[in-house]
C-alpha cells in the first residue's frame, strides 16, 4: 500500500478558533497527520510517497473559479503569522486563513489525485493523508477546517468511465461532498455521521436527503444518535455497505476522520481504539480498490494507533 505523504501542510497551522464568539485553540492541528505519518512508519506499514502536481481543472470542476481566486488572493496577501477569518466564500466563521493555507490545499489535492492514480493504474489500496481535510468544502465554500473537497475531487476523477462509491465515515455529515453529486447516479455517497440536529454542519445530513433528479436514491445518509458506541456503529456499517455492494461500483473512496473515537475533544462518539480493526475489516469485504482520504480526527496522541488498527483490517 501507497502512503501519500508530504511536510507542507505545517504551512497552515492557525493558533486558534473563534467559536460562537469564544477564542478556542485550532483543533485541526498539523500534529494529527505527523502522529500518523510517524507511527505507520515506524511500524513499517506501506511505503511512502511524495505528491506529484496536477492540472488545477481538477479543481474547477468541483469548486467555482470566484472562490478559488478568493482563497489564493487573500491567503498570499497575508504575512507570515497574520490569520484572516473571510466573511463570504465561507459556510461558518471558525476556520481560518493564513498564509500557507493556499498552499497547503492545493498540496492536500495532489496527494489525493496521487493516490487516485495509484488506483487507476490497478493498485488495490492507496491511503492519501490530506490536510487540511475537504470533506465540508462546497462548490464556492470552505467551512469546517476545508478548502478544497479532496475527496469529492478524487471521486471525480475516478467516475470518468467507471461509477464510484464514497464512504464517509467521519464523525460529521459530508455537505461538501453530499452537494457535488447529489444529482449523479454514477457516483453513490453514503456517510455515518452525528445527528446534524445536534452536531455540525447542522443543515444538511438528514435521512431524508435521498438525492435528487437523476441522483435520486443515490444519496444515503445514516445519522446516529450522540455517544454512538461499537456495537450499533457496526450494525449502521453493515447497512452501509450493503447499499454499496448493492451499488456495485468500480472504485471506493472512503472520507476517513477518525473524530468518531470515544476521547474525541471537540466530537460525542464512543468507539474504542480497537474497534477501528473491526472498520477496516468490514470495509474489506467489499473488495474494492479503495483510496483512503483523511478528514477530522482531533485527539491527536491516539491517531497513530487508531490508524494502524484500522489498516490492520483492511489488509490483514
Ligand atoms: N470548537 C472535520 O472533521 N466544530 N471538520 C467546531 C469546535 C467543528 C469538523 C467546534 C466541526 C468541523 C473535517
Ligand atoms: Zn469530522
């Protein structure tokens, strides 16, 4: 397995938050990757790669021109150590600019098309450690620590001729990713997240969006209750995948975030470190080839393991 990798995500790394008027401390931190990075290494798990540099088309075609623009423009004209917080081009008010941030999305971007590379060139596993995460970025919106929807991106370039499911297992509703195929058939999305009523990103993630025109029933969304433990997380997976082998596609994409762990600081989940074998087991038997794409997961010293076990599963 590929293990696509690169430092320059270090260069987005805002001090701090402002939540409903509060001050927090950014819990989308750079350290999250590097524990990952550092432990599957360490471990001897896959091999690493670098990223290579695509066309930015890919881009286009999931995010307006006018945001892209934004986001380069005001992001190279900050200093080194400013933070903006934009008013428009944004679905919430927390995350934040800086002057990496361009950069470090359009680098997030190329490590998924490289691991969707490896997939289309028949490798069976590739895991794309993207930061900052994309799975809340919007055709003309960041929000919820996303610039550019890797994953939706990725899933794009994968549909061309073949259909395509993606897997959304972080502990947040997709919207970014939910809205960029809600009216295609050829690409199913299908996440288990926290019930919007209570949790982020509170509009969207409801059951009852089931996809529209052409898409319609090509959207699945399975919201669970807050502090969802092991046991009934695995009964809503097993549903899950069902829909997907029922689906039937060519390629897996799954939106990985690992904020569905029980000592989550900022998410309400109870799954244990162990469990996430049990995951990537059941995710095996689709027997797929899957591209991982990392999204949330905020406690940061268990990433490594929760990583590890879960790809002990999936391969093992
Ligand atoms: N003060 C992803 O997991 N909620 N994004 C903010 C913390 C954040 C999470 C509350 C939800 C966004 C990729
Ligand atoms: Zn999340």
């Amino acid at each position: 397995m590929k293990i696509v990798y690169s430092p320059k995500h270090k260069q987005h790394s805002p001090p701090f938050e402002i939540y409903d008027d509060v001050k927090e401390e950014y819990a989308e931190k750079p350290e999250g990757i590097e524990t990952i990075y550092n432990f599957l290494r360490q471990k001897g798990v896959g091999s690493v790669i670098s990223p290579g540099s695509f066309s930015m088309d890919n881009i286009r075609k999931l995010h307006h021109p006018a945001y892209i623009d934004f986001l380069k423009k005001r992001s190279g004209q900050l200093r080194k150590g400013e933070i903006l917080y934009p008013s428009y081009f944004i679905t919430d008010t927390y995350i934040a600019v800086t002057s990496g941030t361009y950069n470090a999305a359009i680098e997030s971007v190329n490590i998924v098309l490289t691991g969707a590379t490896g997939i289309l060139d028949g490798e069976k596993l590739a895991y794309s450690l993207c930061r900052p995460p994309g799975h809340h970025a919007e055709e003309r919106s960041m929000g919820g620590y996303c610039f550019f929807n890797n994953a939706a991106i990725a899933a794009n370039v994968l549909s061309k001729t073949e259909k395509v499911a993606i897997l959304d297992i972080d502990f947040h509703h997709g919207n970014g990713t939910q809205n960029a195929f809600y009216e295609r058939s050829d690409v199913l999305y299908v996440s288990l997240h926290a019930d919007p009523r209570f949790k982020y990103p509170y509009k969207t993630g409801f059951a009852e969006e089931k996809g529209k025109g052409k898409g319609l029933g090509f959207n699945i969304n399975y919201p669970l209750k807050l502090k969802t433990g092991n046991k009934e997380y695995l009964e809503t997976l097993k549903k899950a995948l069902r829909d997907i082998a029922e689906f039937n596609p060519k390629y897996l994409v799954v939106s990985l975030g690992f904020d569905t762990y029980e000592h989550d600081p900022i998410c309400d989940f109870k799954l244990t470190i162990p469990f996430y074998e049990e995951i990537g087991a059941e995710i095996k038997t689709l027997n797929k080839p899957t591209l991982l794409v990392h999204e949330g997961g905020y406690a940061v010293d268990a990433l490594g393991e929760i990583a590890y076990n879960f790809l002990k599963g999936l391969s093992s």
